[in-house]
C-alpha cells in the first residue's frame, strides 16, 4: 500500500454497506468503523457507476483525491479492486488512456450474488431434463426467454410513455430500479452532428457469474431491449465477459445498428414483423 498524507474526508454522500466477506474484513485490518465505511462507499460507487477514476470517485462521494486513493489502495491489497485502463468505445483522442479502477471478482461477489451456486445448479438440471447437448442448451434458452420476458413485461408501459428518442433512458431508469445501476450515453452523428445512437450501459449484473456459464441469458436480455425499444440492438460488452460494464447500442431512429462488437458480446437482436413471444405488445411507430 503506499503511504498518503491523513486529509479530513466529507461524509456528505449516504453510506451504502459492502456486505462483510472474509476478503475485505482482513485479520488484524484495525479498521475504524467510519473509516471502513467510507472504503464501502467507494466500493459501492464503483459498482453503480462501473471502472471509475479517483478523481471521478472524489466527485461523487465528497472525498479528497488523496482520501479516495488511500481507500483504493486498502481495497486492492484486498483483492477487491484493480486498477486499469480506461476502455474506450470508438474514436479516441490523444494522450494516455486515463487510470480507472473497477471491481474484481471477489469484490462483485460482496455484493448480491450469495445465491450462484444454486442458480447454476438449477439452469445445469433445466439442461440436462431437458435432453443435454443441443436440446439442453434450447431448454435453457427458452428459461431465459421466459425469465426476461416477464422481467420486460414490468418495463413495458414505462418504456412505451417515453417518446421515441427517450426510450433508452426509460428503460434505463426501470433497470436501475431493479439493482442494474444503468445509464444511456448519447453520441452525436460524426457526420452531421445531429443525434446518434445511444449505449444503454449496465454497471451492475445481478447474474454476471451464472452469464458466464449460460450465456443464453445476456442473448435472451438482448432480445427483450430490442422488443421493448422496437430497434436492432446490439451488444458491444458485457460483464460476464470480463468488461466492466455491459453496453448494449441502440442506433437513433431509422438508423442502421453499429457494425461494432465487443469480444464475446451477444449477438445482434432485432425486432420481428409478427409481435414478440416474450413483451406482448404493439411495435412502437
């Protein structure tokens, strides 16, 4: 860890607890309550904003960049945060890529996933009841069909108020309101500057270690953005894949879907002349 000078710390934004895993409560740690506290809240702004930068951290929490550092360095020496570079998706300017830290493997298990093994288990004997090989593989599939389905049917009159070009953003609110931490990042056209696509970014994936092992849950998740949004959606990366975040591109009205993927993203998913299976209702104009 390296040394830092003790700065007082602003206490302004709410407290929200890691709960406690034996990586981040360390033997002889001597944490003080506050102090411990506080690196939860770095934790956890890292896990609904995605990889963050100190300074963006010390922003958001009303911390001093030296007090987020020493948090971070308490954090990665418990194998919760790494650092890295900051991804960037298309063009990018001059300079080195900035410094950003995002949550390891360990550090998402704190958070909401006590329940993977049986999950796994279960989708593991949907496949086997289900035959194994490739007809296992498509009763799993039609689980995460159903699943989203009715997930997307909570999101659907939300989704449908909004106006055309503000869909993402509602369907981004209706996620975070189920623990996905999502954002809509909009890009202009770099051709004539008016309004492009957008990337529906989800910093937080509740099922990112059973994802890994099914992907057909992220393809069936896919299928029911484009549904709801009525367009091509496209996954570019996602957290079960090793990205920080899970961005999904949504091209602006009358607009082709980006020719880019990330590694190991979905596959594209698009919408259907007869109404979807999953989220019942009209295709929206």
């Amino acid at each position: 860890m390296r040394e830092h000078p003790v700065e007082p710390e602003a206490e302004s934004a709410p407290e929200f607890p890691v709960p406690a895993t034996p990586a981040a409560l360390l033997p002889g740690d001597g944490l003080l309550d506050g102090h411990r506290a506080t690196r939860d809240r770095v934790a956890r702004s890292i896990l609904d904003h995605g990889p963050s930068s100190a300074a963006d951290l010390a922003g958001r929490l009303g911390l001093t960049a030296a007090a987020v550092r020493r948090h971070l360095d308490g954090l990665a020496a418990a194998g919760l945060v790494e650092s890295r570079e900051q991804r960037v998706y298309g063009s990018r300017g001059r300079g080195r890529p900035a410094k950003v830290f995002a949550l390891t493997e360990s550090g998402r298990d704190a958070f909401y996933q006590a329940y993977d093994q049986l999950a796994a288990d279960a989708l593991r004997w949907i496949a086997e009841s289900g035959g194994g090989g490739e007809a296992g593989q498509e009763a799993v599939a039609a689980f995460a069909r159903a699943r989203f389905g009715r997930q997307g049917q909570k999101y659907l009159d939300s989704v449908r108020q909004a106006g055309a070009d503000r869909r993402a953003e509602a369907l981004a609110e209706a996620l975070s309101a189920d623990g996905y931490a999502a954002t809509v990042r909009r890009a202009p056209s770099a051709s004539t500057g008016a309004p492009g696509g957008a990337q529906l970014c989800q910093h937080h994936c509740p099922v990112a270690h059973i994802a890994e092992q099914f992907p057909q849950l992220c393809e069936a998740e896919t299928e029911v953005f484009s549904q709801l949004l009525g367009t091509h959606v496209q996954r570019l990366a996602t957290i079960a894949h090793g990205d920080g975040v899970c961005t999904t591109y949504v091209p602006a009205p009358g607009a082709a879907p980006s020719p880019r993927r990330g590694t190991g993203a979905a596959p594209t998913a698009g919408t259907t002349t007869e109404p979807p299976a999953t989220v019942r209702a009209e295709e929206p104009a």
